[in-house]
C-alpha cells in the first residue's frame, strides 16, 4: 500500500456494553473518515450473538465514509453444521458490514479453524486478502490485505472571466436557444437541460479556465 499522509489519527479502546475487547483506529483523510477495528471474542461468549449486535451498534458505524472490523470473532465460518456463521455474517450484515472470505487462520497440528475473521463496510475496500505465517508462538495465522482509499480530488477549476468573449458567447447562447428550439420542449425540466448544456458549451469555448491541484 502505497504511503497517505493523514490530516489526524486517533486510537482508542472501547469499552463496550457486552464485554468484547474493541481497539479501534479512526483516520481522517480530508473528508473521509476510515474507522479500523480490531475484536477479541472468548471462547463460547455470547452463544446468540446478541452481545456482539450491541457492540457493533456503540460503534455508530453510519457515522463513518469506510468501516473495517477484523478479529477473532470465535465463530468458525467454515463449520457447515453450525447456525451460528450464517447467525454472525447475518448480523454484521444487518450494519452494512460485508464478510471477506478467507482460509482457516488457526492451524494447530490437529485442527483448523475459520475464526480470524474481517469484515468491511464495501466489498472492494480491501483486495488480496490472504493467511499468512504465525506470529510467534501463537495459533494463530495472520491476516494480509491490500486496502484501497481513493484519495480525494483537490482540484479546482477557476474561470477566468476578465479574459471572455462575451460578445461572441452572447451570439452562439442565442444562436443554440433559438425561440421555436425552446417553445418545444415538453416541460420545464427539458427547458432547464437545453439551457444548462447550451450555456456550459459556449462557456467553455469563450470564458478560459485554469485547473489547480
């Protein structure tokens, strides 16, 4: 991932009403505002899920442009015979959070687990998700991914009006709009489109504009 310089950066632990450990990221990018959090959820905690629904609702995910949760959610994906996958990608689905398929990221010599999970706000904010290596003498695998934040446009176009040929703008505006043109559109919004693309037209032939970045 290429190196963004952010406007600000805050980090903090929360303290959710259900018992979950949450460590959350927020970078601020001119307007947008990435919100990464991080979850731990024990082993056999809140069997139905309700506890973790009121966690990621404190989030106040709505509040953010793109959202990434990623964790172990002790939930394993890939158990076919369990309710309680569909139950959590349901869930998580119910705040607009995607599920990114991975591979099993816990591997001990005699099981594997989908548990590592993420979940993202839009399908392609992150690509090449993949398991890789241990971190040290833990179980679990790691999780890599490439994660994709377009950048705002800071450009800005400035006409140059004390440079326009108003006398030759003011001839083509009214050689594009002439009356019968006009009288025959069919409602007022049609009138409004011929104007609209009319006048831009013969601005951009007769007023020079400079773009800055």
């Amino acid at each position: 991932m290429q190196s963004t310089q952010y406007s600000s950066v805050l980090a903090k632990k929360v303290a959710t009403p259900s018992g979950e450990e949450l460590l959350c990221l927020q970078l601020v990018l001119k307007s947008k505002v990435l919100l990464l959090c991080v979850i731990y959820r024990p082993p056999g905690f809140d069997t139905n899920l309700c506890n973790l629904e009121k966690s990621i609702a404190s989030l106040n995910t709505c509040n953010y442009d793109r959202v990434i949760i990623v964790g172990d959610f002790n939930v394993d994906v890939s158990d076919h015979q369990s309710d309680r996958a569909a139950d959590l990608i349901s869930t998580m689905s119910g705040f607009g959070l995607h599920y990114s398929p991975t591979g099993p990221a816990r591997v001990s010599p005699n099981t594997s687990s989908t548990i590592d999970l993420t979940f993202v706000s839009s399908p392609d904010l992150i690509s090449n998700l993949t398991v890789v290596s241990e971190l040290g003498s833990s179980d679990h695998h790691s999780l890599l991914a490439s994660l994709s934040i377009t950048k705002p446009s800071s450009q800005v176009t400035i006409w140059l009006y004390h440079k326009a040929d108003f006398s030759r703008l003011n001839e083509a505006l009214e050689d594009s709009l002439p009356p019968e043109k006009v009288m025959t559109c069919p409602n007022v919004n049609s009138t409004w489109s011929l104007f609209k693309d009319a006048f831009m037209d013969t601005m951009n032939r007769f007023i020079p504009c400079k773009d800055f970045h």
